[in-house]
C-alpha cells in the first residue's frame, strides 16, 4: 500500500513540476492502448506476432467484445467466472426417463429444488407450477419423492412478467382474461403430442461459482407450467425442462446479457457411464476441435454442417446440417445420409442381424445384432463425421445394449446401431453421439467445440483408446468393446433398455425429442403462444 501511495505522489509532483516550468521544460510520455495501430506495429516489427494478432481491428464488433472479456476477468469473473447450479455441476442420464441428462436447480425463495432435463434444442426454462395437468411427482422411480410444484405465490422474490415485458414474445395473448395479466407461453416439442404451457414468471435461479463457491442469485424468466401433455406425462422431463438454445429468453443468455459469466459460452461433459457435468461460462480449453455454427434467419439453433460420414477406413462425402440436441436421446438422420451410415456400419459388423422387437416393447431401430451365448464382448467399427473446417467429430457411443436375466443377473443379449431415420426434415445429434465427450457452445464464437473427456478428472482424455478417430488404418487395429449390461459398470457398455410394459413411459422416453415444432415450420395451435 505504501509502494502504491509514493507512486501516486510522484506522479503527481511531476504532472506539477511540468505544469509549473510550462510544456518545453518537461519530457512526455505518449501513452498507448495495447490494441492501437501503434502498439500492433511495434510488436509485429519486434517479432512479436502473437501480440500483434492478440486484439481484434479497434472499432469491431469482436474489439468491443474483448474489453469486455477484459474487464470482466479484471473484476474476478475469468479464472473463477464459470457458473453452475446451487445444487452442484453434476448432470445424470436417467434411462427411466427418457436416456436424458437431467440436472437439481433451485428457484425462488425460499429455494425449491427441481430435477430438470437439460436440453440445448429449445430456449425456454419451464417447471411443473400451480398444476392443472402435470405429471404426478412422487413414485416417480429417481429416489426423489418429495419433489413439489413451484407456485410464485410462495415465493418472496417472485415477480409477475407482463405482456408489456421485452420477454414477452406474443402480448396479444393477454387478452386471455385467464391469465390476469400475465405473459402466457407454450410450447409443442416434435415427440408426439407433447407441450407445456402456462405464464412467464421472473425469480431467482440459484447459482454458484466455481473456484471459491460463492452464490450467485440469478434472475430468470421461466415457465410456470401449469398444463404438460405428452411424453412429459410418461416420464421425460416430469419435472421440468431447462432450455438452454440461443433465443434472448434461455437461461445461457440471460446469464450472458446481465455479465454474470466471462464468456456467451457454456460447456456439457457427458460421461459414458451417464455421469456429466454442465458450467456456464465456459469457452473450453486447448487442444478442442471446432466447427461453425451455421446461422438460421429464424429462430436459431445449435445448427453445425458436416462434409462426410466415416465408418471405420471407409469416408463418404455428405453434405447436411444437423441440430446439437441434448434433449434428442439418439440421432436421427434423413437419407442419404441414415442409409450412407448404416449400411456402412452393417458392413463392418460380424454379429448376425437380429430383431428384439415383442409383443410389449416395439424396438425401433433398424441395424440390430444378437450375441452368442457367453459372448461379452464385439469389435465395433471407428465413427465419425467430418465438420466443415475438417474437424473430426467423433462418435464414441455408436450402439445400445440390450440384456435381459437370467437367474437375477441381466445379461446382455445383443446391441442397435442406435441411428433413426428421420421422419421430420431435420437432422439431429442426439445426446447419444456427444457421450465421452465434453461439448462447448460458444455463442460469442458462434462455433461448437469438442474434446474427448473425463467428466471425473476434469480434463481431457490423452491419446489412447480413446483418442478421437480418423479412419482407422485396418481393420485389425480395432479394439474389443465390453458389452456390460449395466450402465455404471463398463465405460464403454452403452446403457440397457429394461424389460417395459405396454404403454410405460420407458418406450416414449427412449426416443424424446424435444426440438420446438417451430424449428419445423409448422403452424402451432391457435390455443398456443409459442416463446
């Protein structure tokens, strides 16, 4: 402190001793902004071209975004800037409902706790709220049978969002005297017959630092879903759906507009055993691969162009955009590119076709193989998809397991290419091809970034068998794959469909996807005003 104090002193007795003996008396110093013309093409003529290139042209867009990021992290929000639940990063993959990764949130205050569905295929925030039509919350099979409805009325920093509010994306719905003067939303989501719909209500979400812990009170815009139809009744997202898409009202860009996060950025880690992790603020580290986002002119998704498809040494050229979905269980993929896949893929395989379909359960997928008896292990050709930019995107989960028991114990019985064809003109990255993997949407960027991952140790998984691929040099080279019937048990046993009974949520669960209908074009009901 002292240091500081005579630096200051000094200062000013020079700025004095020049003002006194006038201007020609005294020796000025010109000062500089690490990004002027100046200081560029003195570091550029020293050699020293990182620094040249370090800061955009001044006066762009990406110059102002990076004084924000500088001061941001002067403020403490760089190195200790990610954000995350109340409740903690972890995420889980919940075969019971729906194979999604679902995270605990805490809302209002007194802070009531929510299991959500995370899903980057749509914008808005919902929980279960003054129910007219929602799924029951107790019996529910997750061991967390004392989960409540949210209601504003019990919460003292709960507010009103009006249809006067910028968030409000359809006012004219106001005139609906049923709402007293609340916006009210709805959404209809591709599974069949699902939607949610209610009012918008602003509260606190209830967040976290991650270096140091320190809380964060949040406020967010939310549905308070009064009525849930569809796969929402059966098991997906029973107990509320958090949107995490690029639209102004999702949670990523709340966060971003109000600078609580160093960076329009968050990052989800999906462990192969159904454990992961979600941080918002987070732009990923070295060693990533990336690819564009390609840009909508309406209601923009997580929408990335790919340039082939690899099925072990075998690359055809396929040009087709595709959704990131983590609200999608598998991928779903219109032809060519299913056919271009799959025959590959079958191709490759040693195992004999098989189907597991029954009177109880309708198997969906069309590659399936059954196993020999005693037979634990199978040789799976290498997948991935070449990016535009030529970044590789591996598929480290290409298959489901399926088992049944025998004298108690489940054993596995056979496996699914786990790949549909899509019958909605859009193609989807299901949460199943970005498993081993931690994903980084870069809104600031405008690209998706890759690495493989422990989502235990934090960090990236070195080369080895699970590097990512490139066409593998022959077919030799591949390694045995472990089919274990449990999802907790093998890193690399894809998770095992249970025995169901007609009807249960578990078959609608398997194949939610909770992309908007809008992304569709479709005309929503008169009834719904889609945010």
């Amino acid at each position: 402190m002292a240091r500081s104090t005579h630096r200051y002193l000094f200062a000013v007795a020079v700025v004095a001793a020049c003002l006194a003996a006038g201007e020609a008396s005294c020796v000025g110093f010109d000062l500089h902004h690490r990004s002027s013309p100046v200081v560029r093409r003195w570091a550029a003529a020293r050699g020293h071209h990182a620094l040249a290139a370090e800061w955009p042209a001044k006066g762009s867009p990406e110059y102002y975004s990076a004084l924000s990021r500088h001061d941001r992290a002067r403020r403490g929000l760089a190195d200790g800037g990610l954000l995350t639940f109340a409740d903690g990063n972890d995420t889980y993959r919940l075969s019971d409902l729906g194979f999604l990764h679902y995270a605990e949130v805490s809302l209002g205050t007194p802070n009531a706790t929510f299991l959500v569905a995370l899903d980057t295929g749509s914008d808005l925030f919902w929980v279960p709220c003054d129910c007219k039509q929602c799924a029951p919350l107790s019996g529910n099979g997750t061991g967390q049978d004392v989960l409540k409805p949210y209601s504003p009325k019990l919460s003292s920093t709960s507010k009103q969002v009006t249809c006067a509010d910028p968030l409000c994306d359809r006012p004219n719905g106001c005139s609906a005297a049923a709402t007293n003067g609340s916006c009210p939303y709805g959404v209809r989501y591709v599974s069949a017959n699902t939607s949610s719909s209610g009012v918008l209500v602003r509260d606190v979400l209830h967040l976290t630092r991650e270096a140091g812990g320190a809380a964060v009170e949040a406020p967010v815009v939310f549905g308070c879903g009064q009525v849930q139809t569809g796969l929402f009744l059966e098991g997906g997202a029973f107990d509320g759906l958090l949107g995490l898409g690029m639209d102004k009202v999702s949670v990523p860009s709340v966060l971003a507009t109000s600078g609580l996060v160093a960076s329009d950025s968050f990052s989800m880690c999906f462990s192969r055993d159904g454990h992961g992790r979600i941080n918002f603020g987070d732009a990923g580290g070295p060693g990533q691969s990336e690819t564009p986002f390609v840009p909508r002119a309406t209601r923009p998704t997580y929408n990335v162009s790919f340039t082939a498809i690899n099925v072990e040494t075998r690359s055809v050229a396929a040009e087709f955009t595709a959704v990131m979905d983590s609200g999608t269980s598998f991928t779903y993929l219109n032809d060519p590119e299913y056919t271009e896949l799959a025959t590959n893929f079958n191709s490759q395989i040693r195992e004999k076709r098989a189907n597991f379909s029954s009177a109880s359960s309708d198997v969906p997928f069309e590659y399936c193989y059954g196993l020999s008896s005693g037979q634990t292990e199978v040789v799976l050709p290498e997948v991935s998809l070449t990016t535009k930019g030529g970044a590789l995107f591996p598929v480290t989960r290409s298959i489901i397991v399926f088992a049944d028991e025998t004298n108690g114990q489940p054993r596995a019985i056979g496996y699914c290419l786990a790949v549909l064809k899509s019958d909605i003109p859009i193609n989807i990255i299901g949460q199943n091809f970005m498993t081993g993997l931690k994903v980084v949407f870069n809104r600031e960027k405008s690209v998706l970034s890759w690495q493989k991952f422990d989502c235990y140790k934090n960090a990236a998984v070195a080369d080895g068998p699970d590097a990512s691929p490139s066409p593998s040099p022959a077919p030799a080279s591949r390694r045995p794959t472990t089919l274990t019937p449990q999802q907790d048990a093998n890193p690399g046993a894809a998770p095992v469909p249970r025995p169901m009974a007609a009807g249960s949520h578990h078959a609608a669960g398997a194949l939610s996807m909770l992309l908007p209908l809008l992304l569709l074009g479709l005309q929503p009901l008169d009834r719904f005003l889609l945010v």
